[in-house]
C-alpha cells in the first residue's frame, strides 16, 4: 500500500506550494467524492492538502448587488442561507435536489465543482476507461449508455458531470476565483469544465495546484424567478438523468430575458445559449419553449441507449419555463 | 504517515495516533472499539455509519480522521446523553420512538437511521428546507411524511421498515 501524507497549510500560499511540490499530490475539502475515489483505487494520492479550513465558509455579500461564496462554504450552508433562498432560489433549489443530507453537510462548494463524473466504468478500475487511464479506451460508448452524454461528446469519453449545483451556477453566470501557481484568476463557471475532446482526463481548465477561494453570484434581478427541475430514476438521492435550471424574466407575456443551463447531459454544466437567443422577444408559450429547446437539442448526437435524453429534456425544459412562466413575475408587485 | 488526534466520542476524551487514510468510522470501530456506527457500504451511499460530526450528521465512512482533529463525535451510543430531558430507560426521544413504533427489522441500519434524524429534527428546527419544501415559505419547516422521506433519503433499510420509521420519526418530532 502507497503511503499517503497529510499537510494542512496555514494560507492558499502555502497550499499551492504544497501541491506544486507534490505531482502525486491533491487538495481535500469535505472529502466525500475524494475519500470514495480512493477507496476504489481510482485515484491514489500521496499527499492531502487539507484546504477545508483555509477558505471561507461564509456567503457575503458584494458591492455590485451579487454576492460571494466562500469555497469551503458547505451544501447544506449554501441551499439554507436566505440570501440565496430569496434571491437565487434556483440554487438553493439544485443544491437541495443533490446528494442526501448527510453528504450536503460535509460537502463544500468548490469540492461540489470539482467533483468527479459518476459514471460507472470511470469508478471501476477493472474496466477500460480513458478518463481514468488515458489510451485505454472507453467502455461505456458500447455499454452501459443509459447515464451518458448526449451534447458535446467525443469518440474518447461520454461522461456526463454529475453536479446539480454547477447547473444553477452555469445558468446564472456565476464564476470561480482561483489562487494558483501561475497567480490568481477569475473563470466563469461555464467556462471551468471542459468537454472531453481527446484530453477526457481532464475535467477542467485548472493547473495543477490551483485553487478556487471563492464562487462570485453576479447580481441577476429576474433571478427571483428561478427554478430546478431534475429528473432521475428515483425520487430523491440519485443523480440527474436530465436537469435544468432556469430564470425567465416575462413581461406583457414576453420572454424579455431567459437563462437555462442543463445537467445530465454532458462533460460539463451545458448552458443553452442558443435556447435563450431564440426566446428573447418571443411570447412566453409551451410551443415558443419547445421550438427553442428542439433549437438547443438540435445538435445532439445521442447513444442508442440514451436517445430518451432528448424528449425528456426537452420535455423538462417546456415544463419548467412554464412554470416559471406561470410564477408571479419578477418586477410584479405583490 | 502517522499523525496525533484528539477526539471526543460519545463524551469521552481520547489521543491517538492514526494512518493519515483512517476513516471517521474506521477510527470509532476498530481503534476505540465504539461499534454502533455500523460498516454498511463504506461509499457513503447507505447511511449506516452516520453520526454526529461536530454536531452535524454525516457518513463517517467518508470523513478521513486526521481532518477531523479536536472534532466532537455523537454515536447513536452516545445519544441519550444529549438528550434533555433524559429518558428513564437510558434512550433518546427518537430512539424510544423507534422502540414504541417497532421502527426496525434486522436493526443493521438503526443506529445510523436513529442519529440521522436526530441531524434531521435540528436542521428542519433551524428552518433548513428540502427538495420537497415550499420555495419562499423561508424560516418554517412543517414536517410531515414526505418532508421525512426526503430528508431521511440518505438512510437505506434493507428490510423495508420505512413504514414504520417515518412514524417514529413524526412522533420524536412532536415531542
């Protein structure tokens, strides 16, 4: 058995420093994805940078109207704290929707982002899986296809990424700081995961030993009106076969502002732009949505044991933008 | 590598030195011998081992000990003497109502389902909601049979006693 050390740095500093010293080396936060993953043998570190208690477990708010999430800020905190309730519900709602309580209260907010896919072949290391050992192939494209993804896959990786609460923070252009070798960042979180591409080893676009401090809300107004919705195969503790989260802003019956993000259905939080593009100025119907998701959908390449994906996010995006549609609107007076 | 710990389980002090890929549970277990936190799947999926962390519910299984130094730990073991007022027959109110609703079958998952609501019954008192609550109904949590079953869905029987186990939980929540 490989020895593994453990090191708790006293600032984000000396936690990179640790890390950049250390290749075999990871950061732990609440550990509830890291600790199974080495249990499994699917990642074996030698070093822990226990980083749990180094950032801030506060949500602040900002000058700008947004607000600030502390990265070691954990779920249960998160989907509670009345500030996101009231203003981001959509959030609070995707993060509620995730994992059980006992894993909400020890899973942090960075952790949750940086989570690994779920798929089955990833986390069984009897199988080939080119996420887990580069060149070896990729099982689930002839297997298993019912979890996997059907937007922006490639010929080496259909892994999906299993997070609800990255699905709100795509959909309301919230973004990642980071600390890390090459100093500091700021990533919008659609931007963090990548698709798989011929690299699907890497999930993100971090460095080696980089290190999200915080998550940035930016103030969205409409987003008073927002809502998740997920669909999965039993009714609570399991992940998405398809989610979206949603804010739509109607006015006089017209979409005058839309965000929508999916999960379930790739490598990464898929925000749809194009979606949102077709609905602005349009009237807040169940055909207008359909037509958009359809839009959105259109360049899906599903598996043949996936194809279900399609209607059922296309039916989950027409339901929840009627919903939504149907709330009391933002900018209406009680 | 070795490390030193101090923990306090179940009221009692303890030093000791552990491999830094100890476990919460593997710690409680075999180290200090504190058994009712039981080893049901080791994933984090099932809720057998779950116990007070720090005051907060959680599956010992994934919680690595040395993260854990100077942590308060509450076992279902330990139970009862957090409960006020304390219970003639040594039991917390959740356990006695697991007693009175005959809550369980095979008794593997009870320890674990037991702290877990206690978790629970603190968290909907602080006005946390759940997937099932009411969005903008802020500070106020009902608890009723689905508010339960969601909140309790990190908990498996394998025997099937929810039935009973919901129950027993709306009764200790009443109390």
């Amino acid at each position: 058995m490989r020895s593994l050390r453990y090191a708790r740095a006293t600032d984000a500093a000396e936690a990179v420093r640790l890390l950049v010293d250390a290749p075999d080396g990871a950061y732990l936060g609440g550990g509830t994805n890291l600790v199974d993953l080495m249990k499994l043998g699917v990642v074996e570190p030698g070093l822990l940078v226990d980083v749990r208690r180094l950032t801030s477990d506060r949500v602040e708010r900002r000058g700008d109207g947004g607000l600030t999430i502390g990265a070691a800020v954990p779920n249960s905190d998160l989907a509670a704290d009345p500030l996101i309730r009231t203003r981001y519900p959509v959030l609070s709602q995707a993060l509620l929707a995730g994992a059980s309580g006992q894993l909400r209260n020890a899973a942090t907010t960075a952790g949750n982002l940086l989570q690994r896919t779920r798929c089955g072949y990833f986390q069984d290391v009897t199988t080939a899986c080119n996420k887990r050992e580069p060149g070896s192939g990729c099982s689930a494209i002839d297997g298993q296809q019912r979890e996997m993804a059907v937007l922006g896959a490639s010929t080496q990786c259909v892994a999906t990424h299993p997070s609800d609460m990255a699905v709100a923070l795509a959909a309301l252009d919230a973004s990642v700081h980071t600390t890390g070798p090459s100093g500091r960042r700021t990533i919008p979180v659609t931007e963090l995961h990548r698709l798989p591409g011929d690299e699907p080893w890497r999930d993100t676009v971090l460095e080696h030993g980089e290190l999200i401090t915080a998550v940035e809300l930016p103030p969205l107004p409409f987003a008073t009106t927002s809502r998740y919705r997920k669909v999965r195969d039993r009714a609570s503790y399991a992940f998405a076969l398809v989610s979206a989260a949603a804010a739509l802003h109607v006015e006089g019956g017209v979409v005058r502002d839309v965000r929508l993000a999916l999960g379930g259905v790739a490598h990464k939080p898929w925000r749809a732009r194009r979606l949102e593009e077709a609905l602005r100025g349009l009237p807040a119907s169940a055909d207008n949505f359909a037509a958009a998701a359809d839009a959105e959908l259109s360049a899906a390449q599903p598996l043949p044991g996936n194809a279900f994906k399609l209607p059922l996010a296309r039916n989950v995006i027409v339901r929840l933008l009627s919903d939504l549609a149907a709330d009391r609107p933002y900018g209406d007076p009680a | 590598m070795d490390i030193e710990i101090a923990v306090r389980v179940d009221g009692a002090d303890h030093r000791l030195t552990v491999d830094a890929r100890t476990t919460v549970l593997d710690l409680l277990r075999e180290r200090l011998g504190v058994t009712s936190p039981k080893k049901g799947c080791d994933h984090g999926q099932c809720g057998a081992c779950t116990v007070l962390l720090d005051g907060r519910r959680v599956n010992s299984c994934l919680a690595l000990a040395v993260a854990h130094d100077g942590a308060q730990i509450v076992t279902a073991a330990g139970l009862a003497a957090t409960a006020e007022p304390a219970d003639g027959d040594g039991l917390h109110p959740v356990q006695r109502a697991f007693v009175e609703r005959d809550a369980f079958q095979c008794g593997y998952c009870t320890p674990g389902q037991v702290v877990s609501a206690v978790g629970m019954l603190r968290e909907a008192a602080a006005g946390w909601p759940s997937a099932v609550s009411v969005p903008g109904d802020e500070g106020t949590v009902v608890l009723d049979e689905a508010e339960v079953r969601e909140r309790m869905s990190g908990n498996l029987c394998r025997c099937g006693a929810y039935a009973n186990i919901v129950p027993a939980i709306l009764d200790a929540a009443r109390r």
